[in-house]
C-alpha cells in the first residue's frame, strides 16, 4: 500500500533535527523543525505549507533564514507553530534585515505565526509587503490538543518540559486513499493535479453521485477533459484504507510527567520519530540537559505501541557509538532490528 504522506529525516542523527513530509500527489510539504535545511532543495522548501517548531534553540530554529530566502518574492502563506513567546523569536530573525526593497515585488508573501500555550493559540501575521512588520490584531482560539484540522488529517500537539516549553507533534491521517496507477492506465488516464482535486473530494465526503471532471493539462493549460461519476471512478481508481499516524519527539526531559505526555501523544503511532540524545548509562547527564536517553525512546515506543521507530539527535559525544544508542533503544523498544 502506499501511503499518502511520506516522512524523511533532513539530516543524520548526528545534526540537526528535522523531519520533511512530502504530500502523495500534491505540491506540498510540512516540515517539523527547522534545522539545518541545506540537504532540502529549493524544490522542496517552495513545497512547505507548514512548520512545526518544538522551540527555538539554534538547533531547531537556524533554518528559518533559508525556509524565508526561497520563498521571498514568491505568492505564499507560510504558517509557523511554536511554543510560548515563539513570535519575539520569528520578529527577531525579520528584524535582522534590512526591507526596503519588498514593495516592489510582484508577489504577496505572508507568514503566520502561531503560538501554542496550554490553553490557547494565538496567530500574529507579518507581510512581506508591509517590510514584515506585524498586522494589526492577533487571533486568538482555545487549544485542546489539535494544532491543523483538515479534511484528510490532523496535526495534533502537546508542550513538553525541555526546562521551557518545548512542543511534540502527531500527524494523524484520517483515512487513506491510494491510488491505482494500473487502474489509471487501463482507463488512460493521466498522473496529474486532478487527482489532489479527486482525492479531496473524498476526504470532504462529497456526493458521490456527483459529476467529476478529468483533465490533461500541458503548460499549465486544461487540453482536454473527461466527465465520470465521483462515485463510479473511485471504486475504480482508489484503494480506501486506515490513515497512517506519524509522531516527532524532539528535546524532552525523561520526567514522569513528560513520559506519560509522550506515550499518550504518540501511542499507536506508524513510524515514530524521537530523539535518543544519550545511552542509559549517562541517563544523569541526560536528565541534566533535558533529554531522552536512547532506553528512554525504545521504551516508550513499546509501551505507546509504536510499530516503527527511527532514532535521530544523537549528542556528539557517541560519534563513533551509533550502533550502540541504536541496539540499546532497539533493545527496549522488543526488536533486535
């Protein structure tokens, strides 16, 4: 089966976090951190809708400048969640330049910015057109755990203690729907933008007794169309299964408390991605610095019922050692893998 939504980490285990979620079918992408982006292509950043920021240690945050230089001058609304006080940290990076010359593009860039606190988040929105400087009024809505809510999926979110709030993330695919690519050329229909339109028109749950239009497209121009009944052509094109879940956990002390905000954020998880900063053995030096140890990681992944588990944000200190944060993580996780 193949899923809807593809998951890679940006770096090795050794650099920055990160974790890049290409969209089956469509010109988009969600990021989780904002690292060191020079392994993403241009390409791929333009992809970027959304960014989901645990905090803002340089670490997390250093690619925020390189997300902003792509997208500059292009038609966009970029949308950024972050912790409590996020927004001073994004005013801060748009303070550092100079924005004179914004007016005379041809293009609207704005970023939306939204913090996430207990109770509550609030959205500030900065354009490009007005040298970034902050609108007018700030939006504010209660938070009982869903960050994004959209017909195909859910982002959900949940503050953890890293000694400040530091946010971990859940995407939780709603259903998902696959496309039969042999289907498609026995019917001799094209792989084109019609099928993000086709598949949202499931997820809305529209009439499937509507009528739906199939285009060939060339240059960006409509040459050709096709009409078939929603209904009749998702029985024949689509393969309709359970949604996948993809959880990140990034920078969280190995507290009680954080644990069981952990297990219960990532339970059920497909692929869960979490950092295993430390072994076992340094678990002292780990709780001092407000990390997971990699027992820590493997252990949660077990008991959250985790089906697959990927290991990032090693501390430099194991550089010759991978092997070792991974048996042990594995090891407690029940997979010799």
């Amino acid at each position: 089966m193949r899923t809807s939504f593809h998951p890679r980490l940006i770096n090795d285990p050794f650099s920055d976090p990160g974790l890049f979620i290409s969209f089956l079918y469509e010109r988009r992408a969600i990021l989780f951190d904002l690292g060191d982006l020079r392994n993403l292509a241009p390409r791929d950043l333009m992809k970027v809708s959304h960014v989901f920021v645990t905090h803002a240690h340089v670490d997390h945050f250093i690619g925020f400048d390189a997300l902003l230089r792509v997208l500059l001058g292009r038609e966009k609304d970029i949308h950024l969640f972050g912790p409590p006080e996020f927004s001073a940290r994004v005013e801060g990076k748009l303070a550092g330049y100079t924005w004179n010359l914004v007016e005379e593009y041809g293009y609207r860039l704005s970023v939306k910015v939204t913090e996430v606190w207990p109770q509550e988040l609030k959205t500030r929105t900065y354009l490009c057109e007005k040298r970034f400087a902050r609108a007018e009024g700030e939006k504010k809505e209660p938070f009982s755990g869903t960050l994004l809510n959209e017909p195909s999926f859910r982002l959900e979110g949940e503050l953890l203690d890293h000694r400040i709030p530091c946010l971990g993330f859940s995407l939780v695919e709603n259903f998902s729907i696959n496309i039969d690519k042999e289907a498609l050329k026995t019917l001799e229909l094209p792989v084109g933008p019609w099928l993000t339109h086709f598949k949202k028109s499931l997820y809305d749950h529209e009439d499937t007794s509507n009528p739906f239009l199939v285009t060939w497209e060339e240059g960006g121009r409509i040459v050709r169309e096709k009409r078939f009944i929603l209904g009749e052509l998702a029985q024949r094109i689509a393969r309709i299964s359970p949604g996948q879940k993809i959880a990140y956990i990034s920078d969280a002390v190995g507290s009680p408390e954080n644990i069981a905000k952990v297990e219960n954020l990532v339970r059920n998880a497909d692929n869960l991605y979490i950092e295993a900063a430390f072994l076992d053995r340094d678990r002292e030096i780990a709780h001092r610095k407000s990390h997971l140890t990699a027992k820590q990681a493997g252990t949660i992944a077990r008991k959250a019922g985790v089906k697959r588990l990927t290991l990032f944000h090693f501390s430099p200190r194991y550089a010759d050692m991978a092997g070792e944060l991974e048996r042990e993580a594995m090891e407690a996780f029940g997979t010799n893998q």
